[in-house]
C-alpha cells in the first residue's frame, strides 16, 4: 500500500517529539486509520490551487484517500497528480476578465473596497459554488480548506459532525510581529496596529459575506444563523490545528500563535518526472547570460499591450535578456527583439534557478518559488495579499522596493530590474535565503501535523 511505502518518511517526523513507546502506540492507532477520506476546497486562481495539489499529493502518498473541490478548469490537473475531483462553479479566468472582475483586480490594498468586488465578481457563481462545496463534502472524514472557502467549509463540518483544518496561503492568527495581509504594511505604527488589523479586517469581511453565509447555511444545510458580530476567530481557536502553507524563514512563527498552529513550508508540487522543456527555449536559455522573467500569472490588465511595451523598455534600459511569461496581449515572436523570448508557461522549479532576476505580481505561491530558487524578485502587486508579501521581501532585503501596478512605468521598472541585478549583497542574501527554503520539506511538515493530530484526537 502506499502508507506502507510512506512510513519510513512520515512515522519518524510524526513521532520524532515523543518516546519510544508512546510512539509506537501512535504507530499502530496511524496504521487503524491510514485511510481518511480527505476533501480539500479551495477557489480562485492556479496559484490558489497548485499548492493544495501537492498538498494533496502528500496526503495521498501516506495513505489517506484525497479529493480536491475546485473549479473544472483544473480538473485535468489534478488528476494527472492522481487525485480525486469535484467539480466547482465558476472559470477564474473568465471572472477576472469581465468588468466586475478587472474593478476587483483594480481594488489594491483597500480590504473594503477588495472583498466587495470580489463578491460582485463572484456573484453570478457564488451560490452554486457553496452548493458544489457541500456536494462535494458527502461521504468524507475531514475538511481541509483555504481562506476563501472558511465560512463554507466550517459550516458544512458543522452540519456533517465532522472535523475540519484550515491549510491556509495567508496568516490569520493575530500577532504583533506583522500586520494582516489584508493591510497596509505600516511598520512605524508599530505593534498595537499589527494586531488591530486583525478584528477590524475580519469584520470588514463578515460585514459583506455575512447575508449570503446566512442565508446559504439556513437555505441548504438547515443551520442557524451566524451573530452580526464575526465569529472567525472564535473558529480558529476551536481548531486544534491550523497548517499554513508558507516558510517560517519567510514568514517567523510569532510568540502569540500557539502550538496548534503548524508553519511548515511551503506545499511545492514539483515537475512532472517527464516534463522536458522546449528545445527552443534551452537553446534561448543557453546562448547568452541569464535572463529576467517577467510574468504577472492570472492578473489581466486592461491594457495588455502598455505592460508588455514597459516590460520590453525595461529589459532594454536595464540591458537585460528577459524571458516573458502567459502570453503578453498576444505578441508574438516576431514582435519581440532577439534578447527576448515569450512562453506561456513553464514548470517555476525548473526555470526560476536560471534566471537573474524574477519580476511578478507577489502572489504567494509565486513568491515562494522565486525565494526558493535563490534569486531576488522585484515584485508588481495587483491587490490582496500580494503588497504584504512585496514587503516581506523588501524587509528581507531580497528584491527592491515593490512598484504597485497601477503605478508601473517603464522608468520605474527600469531602476529595479538594473538594482535588483547589480546589486551583490542581495543576490547573495536571495541565495542564502533559496538554500534554508530548499531544505525545507513543507508538504512532509504538513502531513506529519495532521497525521499526529489524528493519532491524537
């Protein structure tokens, strides 16, 4: 079986903290009950999705039977990782292309002002989502979920009597140490306003979502209604256990969160084993010094051919080959100078450790594969959580000031592609800071938390 072929890896870092006999007691009861059927929801874009695959992979690889709920844009994805799928309403893409969309895209750091047009983006979707949600949960044992699909999965936990674990991208336990990612970075304010952005961001939220949730938890599961004041807090502390799928070399675990709060890595999903990069693009890698990527993955702009126009200036300015990912408003190869190649996509383990420099909208996800691969990012943030991770990385000293999208000019790119790769006490912190991520196993930490927690409760 899979468990078996797993428990060399899985049962030491699960048993690692307690003695020999108490671990082997904890073996046999994981043994009882290696077989979970686990559902994992979440929503929004590939990068809102990859890591729940792996994650999901792990899980699957210790013995537990896996399914992901997400949208049928990734159905095929997740499959050809070998997991289970129910499908969701709603294409991303297409969301993020219409108008309600592009004003979502166009909210910046305002949470207000974020979760509300992400609501009149998604509201065409958003109850058959929470129908496809609950659908998808008959018949499972636990509920893993991510941050936008909370409120959904904790109420489906509580109709069905089963246990469900936030696995989150974002923090959200409230500290000191850092603001919520939904805020403004103010590091002068100190921290008294770090941990108010925590209650007034969470009732910001339960202020717009709070009708729909309601009337969703009434309508379809039968359940009472929610107090006006939020209760997402009071959630989080009746869990046992919250994985956040982020590095504590990133992100440090702060003295306020307690031990159920597991900060285990980032949940990378490596290369299919028969992947092989284009010959055209080797052969681009391979005839002149590394390049800068520039890609923004699923953020649209209303005007596709300005961004790739400032991104074509600024390579030139800064004298650096670039590489241009997802399509860049239809250009094509003949638009583009010899010292620039365009692709749509490319596994990010693969190609992030060959370039000089990574430019990109600062989502999670990729942010993480651009720390890991020990080269400095200049990061362009759209909106959410993306200006909170920006200024992760410019206090971390590994990429140059953020340049919020709507301020992009080809000038100011310009600066910070030519700082990024000038600069030698950067790229020497990025690539010490790529080496403590690469050995990091944050899918293995994730999977030994809550096989422990299981044995436990």
């Amino acid at each position: 079986m899979a468990a078996n072929s797993q428990l060399g890896r899985v049962i030491p870092a699960t048993f690692k903290s307690v003695d020999y006999w108490t671990g082997f007691i904890l073996m046999k009861r994981w043994i009882g009950w290696a077989l979970m059927r686990i559902t994992i929801l979440t929503v929004g874009s590939r990068g809102d999705v990859e890591p729940y695959v792996a994650l999901g992979v792990g899980l699957q690889a210790s013995g537990h039977e896996v399914q992901l709920a997400t949208h049928t844009r990734f159905e095929a994805f997740a499959q050809s990782r070998g997991l289970g799928f129910s499908p969701v309403q709603g294409d991303p893409l297409a969301i993020l292309g219409d108008e309600p969309g592009r004003m979502w895209l166009e909210s910046g750091q305002n949470p207000y002002a974020f979760v509300r047009r992400m609501l009149d983006a998604m509201k065409p979707v958003a109850w058959e989502i929470l129908n496809d949600f609950w659908a998808a949960c008959q018949n499972t044992d636990i509920i893993l979920y991510s941050v936008l699909a909370a409120f959904a999965a904790t109420s489906i936990a509580e109709k069905l009597a089963i246990p469900s674990c936030p696995a989150y991208l974002q923090h959200v336990h409230p500290t000191r140490s850092y603001p919520s990612p939904m805020a403004m970075p103010l590091s002068p304010l100190g921290g008294i306003y770090n941990r108010l952005t925590y209650p007034l961001g969470e009732q910001i939220v339960w202020h717009l979502v709070r009708r729909l949730t309601n009337h969703w938890r009434q309508e379809t599961l039968g359940l009472p209604r929610l107090p006006f004041r939020s209760t997402f807090g009071k959630m989080l502390k009746r869990h046992p256990l919250c994985l956040y799928g982020f590095s504590p070399n990133v992100l440090p675990k702060p003295p306020e969160w307690g031990a159920e709060v597991s900060v285990t890595g980032y949940w990378f999903l490596e290369k299919p084993a028969d992947w092989q990069p284009p010959a055209a693009l080797v052969d681009f890698l391979q005839s002149g010094p590394p390049p800068v990527s520039i890609g923004f993955g699923s953020m649209t702009s209303r005007k596709p051919e300005e961004i790739s126009e400032i991104a074509l200036q600024a390579l030139a300015g800064s004298r650096q080959r670039g590489l241009l990912l997802t399509g860049w408003g239809g250009l094509s190869h003949a638009d583009l100078p010899d010292d620039v190649f365009k692709i749509d996509s490319v596994p990010y383990d693969w190609l992030f450790p060959q370039m000089s420099a990574v430019v990109h909208h600062g989502g999670t996800g990729t942010t993480g594969a651009g720390l890991r691969a020990g080269v400095p990012s200049v990061i362009v943030p759209f909106f959410a959580d993306q200006p909170f991770w920006a200024w992760r990385v410019r206090e971390l000293r590994v990429g140059p000031r953020p340049i919020p999208q709507k301020k992009l000019s080809a000038e100011q790119l310009t600066a910070a592609i030519h700082e990024t790769t000038s600069n030698r006490e950067m790229k020497m912190r990025a690539a010490a800071l790529g080496q403590r991520i690469q050995a990091e196993d944050g899918v293995a930490q994730a999977v030994a938390a809550l096989n422990h927690h299981l044995a436990i409760h």
